[in-house]
C-alpha cells in the first residue's frame, strides 16, 4: 500500500502571517531534501505572491473560499495531489476560511485513505486580535470567524509580537488560552520564527474526529459548520500607469476601515523596477523586486463589504491622474 501523505493545514485571519509560516515549511522540508506539495487558496482572482513559490508543485485555488465556494475544487485538486510525487502537502486557506471544512474533507473516507493531518497551524496576529475580538471595533462576523480559526487548531503561533507590547501580550494569551483546549500549544513569534520540531510535529488526533460504527468502516463526525464571511470579499485593481509614491502611500492612510488586507505589485514614477507591497495589520510594507515577474501591477484588497466603485475611482484619481 502507498504511504500516506503528510498534510498540514495554515489557517488564520488576513494578514496574521500564514504565508510567512508556509514558506518556513518549504524550507524545512527543503532542509531534508523533501519535495513539498502546495495548495493556495485566494479570495482575489489573482495570486500577487506566485513569485514566492515558481519552483514548487502548487496549485492555486483562486476567486473565491475552499471552505465553501470552490469546495469541490479543493476535492479534485486533493485527488490529483495523491497521484503526484509530494512527500508532504501543505494547505493554506485563505484568511477567513473555516479551517473545519478543510479539516473534515481530509478526515473524510475517500481522503483518510491517502492522506495523513499532521496538524492545523493556526496564526493569530497579536497586532489586531484584540480590536478583531472587540464588539466595539469589529463585526459579529469576524469575531466569529477568529474564534472558530482559533478553536480549531492543534497548535496555536501567536504571531507579530513585535507590534505589541508585554501587557497587551498576556492579554490576548489569556483570552486565546480561553478559545483554545488546554492540550493545545501556544507560541510567540516574529515572523513566525519557530523552532522546526515544534512546527512540524504530527499533533492531530484523528481518532478524535471519527467515529468507528462497530462495523470495521470509519464514518465522518458531524459538525455543524457556519460560514461567517460572507460579506468579506476581494476586489482587484489594476495601476495601468507608474503611480506616484507620496500619493500612493498616503492612498493607504486614509483607506476606510473596512478594508482589511490588501496586496499587490506597482511600479513608480520616476523610479526604476517593481515593487511588491503588503498592506496589513494598518501597516504597508513596500519591497523592491529582485527576480523578473510575470505580473501587471495591479492590487488585491479584501475587506467587509467594500465600496468597490468608491475604491476604483479613489485610487485611479490619486494615483494616476495627479502628481
Ligand atoms: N511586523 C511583523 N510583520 C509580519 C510578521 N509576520 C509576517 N509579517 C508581515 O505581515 C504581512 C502579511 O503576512 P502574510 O504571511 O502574507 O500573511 P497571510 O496570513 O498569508 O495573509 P493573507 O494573504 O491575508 O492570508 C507581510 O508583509 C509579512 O511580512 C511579524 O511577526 N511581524
């Protein structure tokens, strides 16, 4: 019989660092000269970090959520992975992805035969989690979102600490300490530094979530899941011209709060070469490009109900038309 494959599942919120901790896992996996599988899941329609993994067996989820929306994408693309030479397979799912779905797909007959979750690694972002938390600044929606995020995961990193202070740090332990069972680890972290072992120890207890019908055939537990993010979507926008960089950065400063995360790729007036940029956590981060890309600049922006057409026509005005 084919040895199972490996799988670990990234969940967390927008921004909170599951890119960042899945390529510490390529790289450990890379260490033992191991060749890992990826899925990639995206709400936007375009995939603005591909640069990050041009060497790898990725396949791309992109328009919409696995944990519903393009569910039956993630089963084709779980069986076309099995037949493919992965040692390992890592799944991130986008930031307000019920990990519950993903985790009970692999747990499902057809999948526990072929593969083997080793752990759902969830991130939180210690920058927001008590604004996200907060009924005063945040919806029903997100909350809700982050606690199943939270309640799901076999091993919790509390990531971006650098952005918080030690008081506000022991606060948001106690309350994940209060989502989370007590046999689930919790680690801090800057751009989630961990060490390998921690990060790649099997800790999903499968049984835990199956149910044996005294017959020898292993039936699925039932969950009743909820989809608490309907209303957060992505919109894409396209910089058909360089921008200029004053004007682009003060673009985000006034971004309404219901933008949550945005990403992309812009070239600038008067300055050579691409830029990649991170908007998260209210914080953008602008990185000149080394390798040639294939990308036109444009951004993915994700948030709560956004005004699509106020947005476009911000941005192009500010951005294209004046400076
Ligand atoms: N200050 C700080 N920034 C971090 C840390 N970890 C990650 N980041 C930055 O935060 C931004 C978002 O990180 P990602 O790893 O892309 O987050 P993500 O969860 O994959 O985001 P989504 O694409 O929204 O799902 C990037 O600019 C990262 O470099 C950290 O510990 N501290």
């Amino acid at each position: 019989m084919r040895r199972k494959i490996p799988v670990y599942v990234i969940s967390g919120f927008l921004g909170s660092g599951k890119t960042t901790v899945l390529l510490r896992l390529i790289q450990e996996y890379e260490k033992m000269k191991k060749t890992p599988g990826i899925i990639l899941n995206e709400l936007g329609e375009t995939n603005m970090e591909a640069h990050y993994f041009h060497s790898h067996k990725i396949k791309e989820l992109l328009n919409g959520c696995i944990c519903c929306s393009i569910q039956d994408d993630l089963k084709e693309t779980l069986r076309h992975f099995s037949v493919l030479d992965a040692d390992v397979l890592f799944i991130e799912g986008t930031g307000v992805a019920n990990p519950n779905e993903i985790k009970d797909l692999l747990l499902s007959p057809e999948f526990l035969e072929i593969y083997d979750l080793q752990s759902v690694i969830g991130m939180a972002d210690a920058g927001n989690f008590l604004e996200y938390n907060s009924w005063l600044s945040s919806t029903s929606q997100v909350r809700k979102l982050l606690a199943e995020q939270v309640a799901c995961s076999d091993l919790l990193i509390l990531n971006k600490t650098d952005l918080v202070d030690e008081r506000k740090l022991k606060k948001i332990e106690g309350k994940i300490h209060g989502m989370l069972p007590d046999t689930v680890p919790v680690f801090r972290t800057e751009y989630a530094k961990i060490p390998a072992d921690i990060l790649l120890r099997k800790r999903h207890k499968t049984a835990a979530h199956i149910q044996n019908d005294g017959g020898g055939t292993v039936k699925q537990a039932h969950h009743h899941h909820h989809h608490h993010h309907s209303e957060i979507n992505a919109l894409k926008i396209e910089a058909r011209a360089p921008v200029n960089r004053t004007l682009f950065e003060k673009w985000f400063e006034r971004l309404p709060e219901e933008v949550l995360r945005a990403k992309g790729v812009i070239t600038f007036k008067g300055t050579p070469g691409t830029y990649e940029f991170q908007y998260a956590s209210g914080k953008l981060s602008l990185k000149r490009m080394k390798e040639p890309h294939q990308y036109n600049p444009a951004m993915i922006v994700i948030g709560e109900k956004l005004k699509h057409d106020e947005l476009l026509t911000s941005f192009h005005s500010i951005c294209l038309n004046a400076g």
